[in-house]
C-alpha cells in the first residue's frame, strides 16, 4: 500500500506556506467557510502563488485545497477566477448534483466530499453476541452505502471528520476510528480515496495510520500553538505520517 498521504489545514499566511513547501506535504488547506482560520480570496492566491513559484521551479509542490460550507455555484465561479484551486472540499449537506457541477465547470479540480461521524463509544465497548455485531455491521454497511452511493461517481474522495455541532467539522475532537473501516471498504469498491481528519497531531496520527492505512490524512488544530500553526509540529505531523 502505498504512502498515506497529508493535508495540512488552515493556512492563512504566505511566509508559512513557504516555509513548509520542503516538507512531504500534498495538500495544503485554506478555509472559505466562516471560521476563525477563514481566508479570502485574495489572500488564497497570494499563498497559491508561493505555492506556484516552487512547482515552476520544478519542485514537487502540494495541491491547494478550497475548504467550503453550501457554497452557492456563483460563490465557486467568482472565487475560481481569483484563487484556481486544485481541490474543493464540500463540508456540509451539499448534494451530488452539486459535485457533479463542478467537475464539469473546472475540468480538472478534484472534488471531496466530508462526511461528518457523530462521536460513539467503540464498538467493543459493550457486550454483544456474534449474531448481533455481524446484524449491526451489516446494517451499518447498508446505512453506509446509501449516503455515499449518490456521490459514487461525482466525488474523487471521502474526508471522514468528527461531527461538530455548529460547523459540521473542524472539532479538534477524534471519533471512534473502529467505524473507519466500512466506510473504506465502500471507497475501496467505487475507487475512491479516503482520507481521515478529527482530532489528529503527531502523537496519534501513526497509531491511525498503521491500524487503517487511510489514503490520506488531514490535519489543522492538531499542529497549532495557542491557535497559530507551529512549523515544528507540522515537521513532526508530516515525519510522523511518512515514516515507513
């Protein structure tokens, strides 16, 4: 199986961007959505063209990544032409029909869709018969499949993310990863990647990766100091991740 890959979350400042561009990062995040890490436009293609300036360089470069709550498709048309995104990451209750718009409005941009996990207890936390777990896994799987199964040929991913109340996502909290793995293997069946956010920082994340193998990983307030991103936890976040 091949490298999990990283997202580093909720970049607002181009020195930062350009001060981890060394580091094995695929993905670098910049938040639309009403948040306290929100950027504008303007400041998006500021940090795109840092971004912009190593690939031309002929230096592997992440993919920037939109992070956005219903956008409304003029909200997309408008930001595209300032900030040309690689990826746009849907965070809420938007619907396939949505996806599949802008797959053909920007040929080329990869569409992920969050899908937001209400924190459980694990499932071995209780005690049930054989009979009963293989039942609930089974309706667990159905469950499962007919919310991600209108997306099946409209999304390039599944961003697993603790629930929040207010903002759908973005908690800082883990979820129970023992609910990972039907998720994986519906994205494994309809060739799609899954990628894993909620609560993650250096100490936790290979512990994730070496019990699940997600294709990717995301990461914000995990590799925060006192609300600012840390250059020295991103290093260890992002060392962390790609060791073999």
């Amino acid at each position: 199986m091949g490298t999990t890959r990283v997202k580093i979350c909720g970049l607002r400042d181009p020195e930062l961007v350009r001060a981890i561009l060394h580091l094995p990062i695929d993905y670098i995040g910049f938040v639309f959505a009403k948040s306290k890490r929100q950027v504008t436009p303007q400041q998006t293609a500021e940090m795109i063209r840092v971004m912009e300036e190593r690939r031309e360089s002929g230096e592997q470069t992440p993919l920037s990544v939109g992070v956005f709550v219903d956008p409304s498709r003029e909200e997309l048309q408008a930001l595209m032409q300032v900030a040309k995104l690689d990826v746009i990451q849907l965070h809420s209750h938007e619907s396939a029909e949505l996806c599949a718009w802008i797959k053909n409005t920007f040929p080329g941009v990869q569409v992920w869709k969050v899908i937001s996990v209400v924190q459980a207890k694990a499932a071995n936390g209780g005690n049930v018969s054989p009979a009963e777990a293989n039942a609930g896994n089974a309706h667990e799987q159905h469950a499962i499949a007919s919310v991600l199964e209108p997306y099946k040929h409209t999304v390039d991913a599944i961003l697993l993310d603790t629930f929040d109340p207010v903002y759908g996502g973005g908690s800082g909290k883990t979820f129970a990863w023992d609910t990972i793995p039907p998720y994986q293997q519906w994205c494994r069946n309809a060739g799609i990647q899954l990628l894993v956010a909620g609560g993650l920082e250096a100490d936790n994340v290979w512990e994730l990766v070496q019990a699940y193998a997600p294709d990717g990983v995301d990461v914000s307030s995990g590799v925060e100091t006192n609300g600012v991103k840390d250059t020295m936890k991103i290093t260890s976040f992002v060392e962390r991740v790609k060791q073999q």
